[in-house]
C-alpha cells in the first residue's frame, strides 16, 4: 500500500519494494505451521483501489483503499512462544 501510495503521489508506475528484515526468525514450536501454510494453493491475487488521489500522502484516509478479490485461507493458529 505505501508503494502504490508514494508512485501515486510522485506520478510514477509502481514496480518492486525491496525490504530486508533485521531480526526475523522462526520458533521450532511453529516450523510446522509455517511449512503447512508454504504447502497452500495460491489464490487469485487480490487488487488494490486507491479511489482518490490526496494533496499531500499524510491526507490519505481508510476510505481512500478498496481491496477487490481478497479471498484469504483459513486462519493457522500459532501458540505465542515466551
């Protein structure tokens, strides 16, 4: 969404975000939930509207984002590792 708002607002097609994670990581107690979602079948790629173009990107609103096609798997339960 911040990609499509920022090409948006600088008149530009949006294209990649690349992003690098600092500290991401995997508890051994959710390995198999991470590997049972991996083995999902994708569904179709949802769309995103951006219904109308603000002055400034600090003037966007949740009514300015429509999602069309969004059909997510059903939910994986992870217990929280402490």
């Amino acid at each position: 969404m911040l990609l499509r708002m920022l090409a948006q607002q600088c008149d530009l097609e949006p294209r990649e975000l690349v992003w690098s994670a600092g500290d991401a990581h995997i508890y051994l107690n959710h390995a198999h939930l991470v590997e049972a979602t991996l083995a999902r079948e994708p569904r179709s790629e949802p769309r995103l509207r951006i219904t109308r173009r603000p002055i400034s990107i600090f003037d966007y609103a949740i009514e300015d984002f429509e999602v069309e096609g969004y059909d997510p798997h059903p939910h994986i339960a992870a217990p929280v590792a402490v």
